[in-house]
C-alpha cells in the first residue's frame, strides 16, 4: 500500500495571483437524491473485503507529522457501487467550487481552486458509508469514537482552558456531501480543511474535526487503464517541498484530521476526477454534566 503513496520533491509553487472577485454570501441547497432506498444495504456481487492502512507519518517524508491521524480504508464501496453515485452525480447540475473565506462567505478564486462541485444532504446514505468505513477493524470505531480535550494535535483551540476534563464524543457523520468533479486542468492548491462549527442550538457545542474522502474513479497509478491522470491528494510540508500522495481509486476512503495537514488536489492531467467529501462531527461534553446525568 505505501508504495502508492509516492514520495517526491517538489518545487514551491509560484504566489497566487491576487484575486479580484468579492466574496459572496453563499446557502447551500442540496439537490434531490434519488438513490434507491436499499443502496448500500447490502453488500453486492463486487464488493471485496476492506483493508485498512493508517499513515505511518515516520516512515515518509514527513516525519514531522508524526502523532498525527490518517487513514486509507479501500473497498469501501464497491465499483458498482461507485459507478451508481457517479451516474446520478452525473446527471445533475454542476456549479463552480468556491473557496470558504469564513463567516458563511465564499470567493471563486480558479487560481487556487479549479473545479465543480454539487451538494447533496442524505444523513441515511453517509450513515451507511460510515457503516461500511467502521467493517475495516473495530481500531476505528475506538479511534473516532472520542477525542480527549487534551489531544491538543487534533482539536487544537477548542481544546481551551475550561474544557479540561471533558471530551468529544462522536456526533454523526456530516449529511452534506459535496460530490466534487475535476476535469483536466483541475486542482485545489495546498491548503488545511477548516472545521465547522453546527451552531444552530447554542447549549450544545458541535463542530467538525475529520474530513472524510471518498474517491469515485480509479487513477492511472492504481489500475493500469484507466481514463485519469493525476489528481492524488497530496500531503506536504509546511514549505512544500515533501510530500507523500493518496492517488484516487474507486471505494477508496481517505480520513484525515482537519488541524495542521497540509494539503492538495493535485493537478489533473486527463480524464476526470470525481471524489464525495463530508465530515465528522462531535459533541464537546464536560465531565460535571456527564456525572450528573449518571447520578
């Protein structure tokens, strides 16, 4: 497995241009998903058994990320599978990627980001993908099961002063997924995935930590044949000369912490990419409250 995961060096990009469009309030609505109501109930004729392989960041070219938590589940789905999603995402309407500035606000900068993306809300499908995620070994259950406030590598400022003694404990897998398509050209440059925070009920303190990908479409690195060219999720060095690379393959899934992984959607050389990308998401709770609700 690792020896798909490519070491290379690589020379620090030129500055981006500055961007001139404005940011623009943005309010996602999903599109109808019109997948049948057994999808991924069961497993079909294609599917193969689920390997796990955790990074082992000591042993590449970035030892500096040692402690921090990334994953490879493969055959999560199965090419069937996959070929469903593809079929319908296909079949939808396709809107430029933006870049979140934060506040709710996005800018199209194609500098940084060029791609497609479209947004659909299933809590019932990501919560059958997690289903399938977790038949890789019960490792992962108790790894993502609950993050101690003091793993500071991993919640990072929202394990502050006030939290101590408490915990995050796993929430739900995100309901949105954003179904993203790069055609030849495409790329996302090196960037770190930002949390979001569900504040809708303010008694309860819920944001994301995991991000969660789900390639669709094989590369040319992993099955000889196959249409795309390019496209690996990279993982760099603070000054982005190292890297390691997650080349794309159909059920693939890449989970990763959020917090100081530096990251790309390298440049796609032909074919087309197609990847799902949602998250996962916790619930802070302090240890008096659980105490009480257990007395």
């Amino acid at each position: 497995m690792f020896a798909k995961l490519k070491a290379a060096l690589t020379p620090t990009p030129p500055p981006l241009k500055l961007n001139k469009n404005p940011p623009i309030k943005t309010n996602y609505t999903s599109l109808p998903v019109p997948l049948p109501p057994t999808f991924l109930t069961s497993l079909p004729s294609d599917a193969r058994p689920i390997t796990t392989t955790p990074i082992n960041w000591a042993k590449t070219p970035l030892p500096e990320y040692a402690g921090l938590y990334a994953v490879v589940l493969d055959h999560v789905l199965s090419p069937s599978e996959c070929a469903t999603l593809l079929a319908l995402a296909e079949a939808s309407p396709w809107g430029l990627a933006l870049v979140n500035v934060g506040g709710g606000f996005e800018v199209l900068q194609e500098g940084y980001r060029n791609g497609e993306r479209i947004v659909w809300d299933c809590q019932e499908v990501v919560d059958r993908i997690w289903e399938r995620c977790l038949q890789g070994g019960e490792g992962l259950r108790e790894r993502f099961g609950v993050v101690g406030a003091d793993e500071r590598d991993i919640v990072g400022f929202a394990g502050r002063e006030g939290m101590r003694g408490g915990r995050w404990e796993f929430l739900r897998v995100n309901e949105r997924m954003r179904f993203l398509r790069y055609g030849k050209g495409g790329f996302f440059k090196p960037h770190c995935d930002a949390a979001f925070a569900d504040t809708r009920d303010p008694a309860r303190t819920i944001r994301t930590m995991f991000t969660i990908h789900l390639y669709l479409n094989d590369s040319k690195a992993e099955v000889e044949g196959a249409e795309l060219v390019g496209g690996a999720t990279s993982f760099y060095s603070n000054d982005e000369k190292r890297k390691i690379d997650v080349n794309p393959k159909a059920g693939r899934v890449l989970i990763f912490q959020h917090r100081r992984l530096l990251h790309s959607g390298d440049d796609v050389r032909a074919g087309t990419k197609y990847t799902m990308r949602t998250d996962i998401m916790y619930e802070f709770r302090y240890a008096e409250k659980e105490e009480e609700e257990q007395s």
